[in-house]
C-alpha cells in the first residue's frame, strides 16, 4: 500500500509517500480502506520534531490519526460493525491507503468521505475544552480562533447549549462565523475593546496560540476561566493548557447526533492528494482555516482476498 511517512524531523520536504505494508486489525480494532484523512495541528508538530522530549518516535514514521473509509477487517471481540461499513474514527497513521481504527462510528446520512475525516479529533477537542473552562448556559464565551475545524465545533457546540459565543477570526471569515451563530470580530489592533463592545465574557478559549492570553486572561477577569491548547506560555501564567484527550468514542456519537439533527456542520476549505501532504502541512501550520483540510486517498485497486484464517469476519469472537 501507499503511506506518507518521514525518515527524519523537520519541515514539510522531509514526507514521503511510500511503499509500506498493510496494518491488519488486532483484537478490539478494525482496518478501513482509507477513502480521507483528517489533516490535524498535531500532525507537522509531531513531523518537527515538538512533542520527541515528551513522545519518543520510532523512525521512519507515519502520520495521520483521523480517517473515514470503508471496513475491511474487523478484529477479535468487535460486534457492531460489519465489512463493508462506511465509518470514520481515529486510528493510527492515518495518511495512509489502509489504517487501523481505535474509535469509529458509522457516518451519518448524507456526509461524504471528505466531510467525515474533517471531524473526529476536533470534536473530542472541542467538547473536552468547552468541559475544561466551564462555560454553562447564559454564559458568554469567547473563542480565539473561532473559524478553524475546533473552532468551528466550539461555536456550534456551544450555541446548541445555549451559550452565547463571540469569536474572533480574520476579515475573509467573519462571515463563516456569523454564519454558526456566533457575534464576530477580527483580529489585530484594538479587538480587546471591539470584544468589550459585544458583551462581558465569562470564559474564553485560545485555539490558535496567537499570543493574546493576556488579554483573555483581562477580558475574563481570571486565568482559570481561559483554557489554551496552542500557547506553550499558557502555565507561566497560570491558564491551563488542555492537552489530555478525552473519550473519542463518546465524540463521536455526539458528532453523529448533532449532525444528524443538523445542528453541526464542519465544512472542508480544502483537500489535497495524498501525494500532496506537504502542502496540506504547510497551509495548515499558516492558519487562518475556516474548517477542515484533508486528504484525498485514491480508493486501492481490487484485490484478491485473503485466507479466511487471516481475515477475521464480521462479529467473529
């Protein structure tokens, strides 16, 4: 099969698509036929070598941890799930033509391949960091980013509990903000009191480590009433940094309800080949999403099936 993969850390040249060998599905997981995989953050953080000090990585490695795609393994003790499903979930090395899956749900009606990669890991994000800065209903909160994949999930989220949301995003964006329910304002000089001018904030989230925790810390009156999942400074000064993840399998069945009751739609910006990763790297760590980027893989060719010993059935204990 073909994966991206890179041999050492460093910027977005050092990925390769490669020839590697298929993954198989252990006891507790499955293995889809990738058809997209979720571009993340994590993903060039992990490729530059941030997180080696805290995640040792055996190289050469993979990439990727979202993915939506078609069953074609089911491993030991898995029911629920059959051959032939259309899930997305997360799993490991993702960038990939097959992958094997930790945490899946059946895609709701409706949503392609593309659309479902885009969801997994921003919305265990985005329901664990609204968790986190315990903002209730009748509370307005204030998201730093706001029209990203987490973002976005924050803003609909968070309306849908009735909390009142003001987000901040560039000019092209404000739209797409508005459009999810929130009050939006741009960025740059003198948003702290154009911010002020939209209502008090109880709480406030930095999803794009811009450097303004001073001020949300100003806006919400207290450090612990801001919760940061991109500013390294965020413990010097005393705002908690939410890097623990929380349940996948319960963000998934939250995103299937809301968006099968339309209360959720996280659109894709873009998508790339998955030749073309790099360049997927190189406009996500530049910013300034409204949504999601992922990759396309091309659906494999026909294959001949294994021997039933090695290809585990549907169900099977």
């Amino acid at each position: 099969m073909k994966r991206v993969s890179f041999a050492r850390f460093g910027g977005p040249d050092v990925l390769r698509l490669e020839d590697a060998e298929e993954p198989h599905a252990g006891p507790g997981r499955i293995r889809v036929a990738v058809r997209a995989a979720g571009v993340n953050p994590v993903d060039w953080r992990i490729r530059e070598g941030q997180f080696r000090g805290i995640r040792p990585l055996e190289l050469p490695a993979g990439l990727g941890q979202d993915a939506a795609g078609v069953v074609d393994e089911v491993g030991e003790g898995v029911e629920g799930v059959a051959i032939g499903d259309h899930v997305f979930g997360e799993g490991e090395n993702t960038y990939a033509e097959f992958a094997v899956l930790s945490a899946w749900a059946r895609m709701p009606e409706g949503l392609t391949f593309e659309e479902a990669a885009g969801y997994p890991s921003v919305m265990e994000t985005a329901l664990r960091v609204i968790r986190e800065v315990g903002v209730r209903a009748g509370q307005t909160l204030l998201v730093s980013g706001a029209s990203g994949g987490v973002g976005s999930a924050v803003v609909q989220i968070a309306r849908e509990r009735g909390i009142t949301v003001i987000g901040t995003a560039g000019a092209a964006s404000q739209d797409h903000v508005r459009g999810m329910g929130a009050l939006a304002t741009t960025y740059g000089e003198g948003w702290v009191e154009r911010v002020r001018r939209l209502g008090r904030v109880d709480a406030a989230l930095d999803l794009a480590g811009s450097g303004v925790l001073r001020e949300l810390i100003g806006l919400t009156g207290n450090p612990r009433k801001v919760v940061s999942i991109a500013d390294p400074e965020a413990a010097e000064l005393g705002v908690p940094f939410s890097g623990v993840a929380g349940s996948m399998p319960e963000a998934l069945a939250e995103a299937v309800d809301l968006i099968s009751r339309g209360r959720l739609r996280i659109p894709v910006e873009k998508s790339y080949p998955l030749a073309e990763a790099a360049a997927a790297h190189i406009d996500s760590r530049a910013g300034h999403t409204r949504g999601r980027r992922v990759l396309i893989v091309r659906k494999p060719a026909a294959r001949r099936p294994e021997p039933a010993r090695n290809r585990p059935r549907a169900g099977s204990p």
